[in-house]
C-alpha cells in the first residue's frame, strides 16, 4: 500500500509539474503581488496505509503488531479539514489548525500468547487460539504557529513551533472461558518543531512543503514525532484551489505513569502512516 501511494504520488507530480511548466508560458507574472492569502480552509479526503504497535502494561508486557496480530484496518480513508490564518499585515506571521481521526476495530483468533495488563494492574496471559477483539481511535489536533524569515512573490519560507493533541483509546477484550479486559485512554500533548516552504510556480501552480520533529527524554517518559508533507495545488478560479499531498507521520510514547502532563501511560504506543490527501481548498 505504501509503494502504491508513494507511486501515485510520483506520476501526479511529474503530471502536474508537467502541466505547470506549460502553464507558465501563458500565464503572465505579476512581481508586484505576492501570491500568500491572508486566510485560507481546506476540507479532502486522506487515504493513509497504517502500522501500528502497542503494549499495555509494563514489566513483561509484550509489543504486539496490531495490524498483523489482532486484525486492525490497515489502510484508513478519513475525512480531514484545516485552517490557516497570516494574521498581521506583511503575511509574515501564520497560524494553523488541522484535524482528522482514525477509527479502527479489530477481531480475531490468535495465533500466539499475548501478555497485558488488566484494568486491576495484574499481568494475564492470553493463550493461542483464543478470539480477541481490538480497537485503536486515535484523534490528531494540530495548532501551529510559524514565522515567514524569507518571502517574496515566489517563495515563502517559514520556521515555526506547534502542539500535537492526540487523545488516544485502544485496549484489547477477551472473552468466553477467560473474560480479560486492558485499555489505556488518554491525552498526549507534544510540542513540535518545524519548517515549512512554499513555491509559486506560476501564479496558479504550488509546491507546499513542511516537516515537524519532536524528541524527548525525561524520567520514565519518551516521546518522539518525525512529520513530513508536500502537495501540488492548482488555483483555477480567484479563490478557489485543489490539490494532492503526500504526508508521513510517525509517533512514539513510551511511559510509566504521569512524567508528561496529560499522559498517564502505562506501557508504549506506536504508529506511523503515511497516505495521499485529495483537497479543496477556499481562501481569499
């Protein structure tokens, strides 16, 4: 799934790129009009190949593939909407807000022991052959805020910092002649540093570009965040874009208690995906 969608994402570019270049010579640039819009809202779909792995409990507690192991979705096709505002008069100064949600049910019978700890803090082993239903929600809430150092009529280039909120629910169920049942729902907040570019290629054709990263360290807390996007948008009315983007994303979380605010996490968490977003985009 992911070669496909890096594939995909290949062929629309060169596409696109091609069709730019074209465009270029008809089109006449305007060196006076800088094309970044004060305001703008996107709303597409996000077609994302997911991997995922998790452990409840600590101690003996074992990382289980999800996905593999217990039967989640492993490709997600989501809604996603997100906003931005350049909220001072040079456009130097943006802010963000982006939003989407994964959904994912799993049941099967396994085919190896699974160890976990119960909501009473006690370790069971869940044996071979025993039918175990799984679900892993997960919400992701972006805020952002970034700084234009560098930008004229073709490029802006940005740095800025954000927050992740991601609360989180997952657990594992058993039941039958073994009734077992583990979860962990909370709230991981995690700050973000970033970059971001954007390319005018012409006045209608754009090349958007940004990565994130976070890591940390701190008593039995770790916690890590490595995002990369890029999209091919084309402006074919005043106000009105579309667009193709390719996003990766991965996570991880691994605590024993409350060391970061927000997070009483007993165990790790995983996940990764990386997916391609068709998008319509307003903004003035």
């Amino acid at each position: 799934m992911h070669v496909f969608i890096r594939g995909c994402l290949v062929l629309i570019t060169i596409i696109g790129l091609s069709l730019a270049c074209q465009a270029a010579i008809a089109e006449e640039w305007n060196p006076e009009e800088k094309p970044w819009e004060k305001f703008g809202v996107s709303l597409g779909v996000f077609l994302a190949g997911l991997d995922s792995n998790i452990r409840l409990g600590t101690g003996i507690g074992v990382d289980i593939d999800v996905e593999e192991l217990l039967d989640l979705d492993s490709t997600n096709t989501v809604f996603r909407t997100g906003a931005l505002w350049r909220f001072t008069d040079n456009r130097r100064h943006r802010l963000d807000l982006t939003w989407f949600a994964f959904r994912r049910d799993g049941d099967r019978r396994i085919l190896e022991d699974i160890t976990i700890e119960d909501n009473n803090g006690n370790m069971i082993t869940i044996e071979s052959g025993t039918t175990v239903e799984t679900f892993f929600d997960l919400d992701i809430y972006q805020l952002a805020y970034s700084y234009s150092f560098f930008q004229d009529e073709r490029v802006d280039l940005a740095a800025g910092i954000g927050v992740y909120v991601m609360p989180i629910d997952l657990g594992i169920k058993v039941s039958g002649l073994l009734d077992v049942e583990g979860s962990e729902r909370f709230t991981a907040p995690l700050p973000v540093f970033g970059l971001r570019m954007d390319v005018a290629l012409t006045p209608k054709w754009f090349i958007r570009s940004g990565a994130q990263v976070f890591y940390l360290e701190y008593d039995n807390f770790t916690g890590s965040i490595l995002e990369f996007r890029t999209a091919l948008e084309y402006n074919p009315w005043k106000h009105v874009g579309i667009g193709v983007g390719f996003d990766t994303f991965g996570l991880r979380l691994e605590a024993d208690g409350e060391d970061w605010p927000g997070i009483d996490l007993k165990g790790n968490v995983e996940f990764n995906y990386a997916g391609l977003q068709l998008y319509l985009r307003v903004f003035y």
